[in-house]
C-alpha cells in the first residue's frame, strides 16, 4: 500500500505503523496485533488514518480492548482524525500469524499452532510439539484453555502442562 | 427494507444468544476446571456470533437500531429461537446432549450460509463454521465418553436425548420466511439440512451406545415467537440491567 504513495507518505506511514506496532494483544501480550494477525491493514485517506482490524474468535473478549488500546496509542502519538473498522472475511486464521509470533510464544510456553490449517490433523491439534522439551509425546487436556485462542496440552516426557495455540 | 431477511437474520441471532445464555450459566459451576472453561468458551463464541448476526440484522433493517437494542429490547414473543436452545440446562448430560444435537445442524447450516448471496451473512458464517467445527468435536466427544461411559453416565445421557429429542424437529421445519430466504440463494431451506443431520446423530448415537429416540412427538413454535415457559425467566435475567438502566454503558 505504501509504495504507490509518494516519499512524504511512506515517512507518514511509517511512523503510523511505529505506533501501532506497539499495540499488544492484552491476553497474550508478548504478541503485537500485527503478530497475530489481527491487524488487517491500515492506510491513510486523505489524511484520515484508517486502521482495519479482524477478530480471532467471534466471541473473543480482548477484541474490544484492542480497539480501544489502538486508539489510545494513536491519540498519544498526537493523530486525532482516524477509525478503526472491523472486517470479518477473509475469516480470520492461525495461518496470518507471522514467524517471529510463532518464536515469541515459544518463548514463553505456548506451543505455537501447527503451521498449515489445510492439514486436517494440524487443525484437530495431533503432532503438537511440547514448546519446553520439543518431545512430541504429548497429549490433550482439554479443548479450551486460559483463552479462547488456547487449549491445554501435558508433556508426557518433561510432563509439563502447557497451553497450545489452536489452529482456526 | 427486505423483512423476510431482516427476520431471518435476527432469527439466527436469537439461536446463539439464548443458547449462550443458556451455556454461560454453567461458569463457575462446571463439574471441573477444565470442562468450566470450555463451556463458558463456546458460550461466549455463541454471543458473540449473535452480536455479529445482530448488527448486520440491525444495518439491513436500517432504523437505528443496534445489537444492543435487538438483544435487550425485544420481548418473549418477538424472539424467534428454537425451544430446544431455550430449555433448561437440566444435568450435565442433557446439556452436552443439547449441544451436541444443536451443534451438528449448525454445523451445517452455517457451512451452506457460507455461500450466501448475502456477502454479510456469508462473512459471519466464515467465522462461525471454524467455531462450530470445534464445538461439535468437543460435544460430540463427550456424547460417547458419557454415553458408553458408566451405567450411571450413560443412564443420565439416554434420558436426556429422551427428554430433548422432541425438540430436534422443529429445527427442521421452516417457514414461509425460511424458504422465501432460500430461494433468494441468501439463507437454507432448514428440511434440506434434515437427512444428513439424522445419518451423523445416529451413527454417533450407535458409538455412544445410545438408543435413538421414537419420533412420536414433537415441539415448535419458536420461530412464531411461542415459547416455553422457561423463556420469561431466562430473558428476566439476560434483560435485567438493560431493562432498568436503559442504555448503560460498562
Ligand atoms: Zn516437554
């Protein structure tokens, strides 16, 4: 979107999406909005910014919050003219999740989803590899987990319990 | 304004929020954690689906109205759910028996919506199919844990399809909304959903060991706004703070 804009307007959008860059998901904060995909697009119409944003789960609570936090960085960094819309197709899915997100929840224990949702098995949640150990002994706890995005797994090498991402 | 889509619309929202509503009054009370947090999880995917079928009902309508208003303003008769998603939540076998059993036609229902010629209602199905992919895994589960599960599990679920069964019907009954909606290619005509839906229930029935109830009777209304008497009660609740502080805010 950037590119067909003259230099002015990539500087401009550039520090716009410096700002939103630190927006964070609130139940997984590690996560910036872009990470996990949630951030859809954001451009500047005629000097309006328009920042479009898709939610994970219908019913996610934290999609609220994201708005609101989205436009308190953006009132902080002094914008005072822009929207944030919500756009539902193409559905969210794990698969808009970057790589540097699936690292960062590694990082802290989340097993990441397994990369391909086309994968029947990958979406029924087979194969997840433990995010301490790397064992892929591992097996479901339960469907749902902290969140809605979660599901609670236990290692049976390490025999951790740990929260893996779905993949939707 | 099409009234036919604007009802049929709200109609699906209705589904999901009483369902929901139903679900939610299991947080905190679940028989463990875990089970606790999955309820109230699809709970919260079904408000959430009827707030998105609510806001796009309330666009087509085009009168001011919001979610909010459909949700909170509405009476008993005015809601067109099905009886089976209102009924109490009875053990914890007849709820997942409910769900299960509702869980299989949404899942249906909502692939086809998929296709909609409404780009809208084709947008929240996108969503609610993955969703109910996964709710209809979880209840079909717990159906043959329960069901081929001790004497006391399975007595339990068997009483609870007895119970429910008569409820099932009528999801399969449409009217002259639902097939003027179908044959604008914008919704499904509910009988096409009715063989496939029966082939999955009985074959998961056979695996849980449960016997398939008699057709002998049945219940509708629902879609006429002719509830049960547990709807009043159920709305008292959802209503309650809307209803007396009209237009609060959290
Ligand atoms: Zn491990």
């Amino acid at each position: 979107m950037a590119s067909a804009q003259p230099p002015a307007d990539d500087a401009a959008m550039a520090a716009l999406l410096s700002v939103l860059d630190e927006v964070h998901d609130p139940e997984i904060p590690i996560l910036t909005i872009a990470d996990l995909g949630v951030l859809r697009e954001v451009r500047i119409d005629a000097g309006r910014v328009v920042v479009v944003i898709t939610p994970t789960y219908s019913g996610c609570p934290a999609m609220h919050a994201i708005e609101d936090d989205i436009e308190h960085a953006l009132t902080a960094a002094g914008y005072r003219d822009f929207t944030v819309e919500t756009q539902l197709a193409p559905a969210w899915s794990t698969d808009q999740m970057s790589a540097a997100a699936h690292a960062k929840l590694r990082s802290v224990g989340i097993a990441p989803p397994t990369r391909i949702t086309t994968d029947k098995r990958a979406l029924l949640g087979e194969h997840v590899m433990c995010p301490r150990c790397a064992s892929r002994q591992t097996e479901r706890i339960s469907e749902f987990g902290s969140t809605a995005c979660k599901a609670l797994y236990r290692c049976r090498n390490c025999l951790e319990p740990f929260d893996y991402f779905k993949c939707l | 304004m099409n009234v036919a889509h604007f009802e049929y619309v709200q109609r699906l929202g209705d589904n999901a929020l009483i369902l929901g509503q139903r679900l939610s009054e299991w947080c905190g009370h679940s028989p463990f954690l875990e089970e606790d947090i999955a309820m109230a999880n699809t709970a919260l995917d079904l408000i959430g689906r009827a707030r998105m079928l609510y806001a796009h009902a309330a666009a087509l309508e085009g009168q001011g109205r919001d979610e909010d208003a459909l949700a909170y303003g509405r009476d008993e008769r005015q809601f067109g759910n099905f009886l089976i998603c209102e009924l109490p939540n009875g053990d914890y076998a007849c709820t997942l028996i409910r769900q299960y059993l509702v869980d299989v036609y949404h899942h249906a229902l909502y692939s086809t919506l998929c296709g909609s010629s409404d780009a809208g209602l084709a947008a929240i199905a996108g969503k609610a199919v993955k969703e109910c992919a996964y709710h209809l895994r979880r209840s079909g589960d717990w159906v043959v844990r329960l069901g081929d599960g001790t004497a006391e599990s399975h007595a339990r679920c068997q009483a609870a399809l007895d119970e429910v069964w008569a409820y099932t019907a009528e999801m399969f009954n449409g009217d002259a909304i639902d097939d003027a909606m179908a044959a604008a290619g914008i919704g499904v005509a509910p009988g096409s959903l009715a063989a496939a839906w029966r082939d999955e229930v009985e074959a998961q029935l056979a695996l849980a060991t449960l016997s398939v109830p008699r057709d002998d009777w049945s219940a509708s209304g629902g879609r006429q706004g002719l509830h049960t008497e547990h709807m009043g009660r159920l709305l008292a609740e959802l209503q309650f703070v809307q209803r007396a502080y009209p237009g609060q805010k959290w």
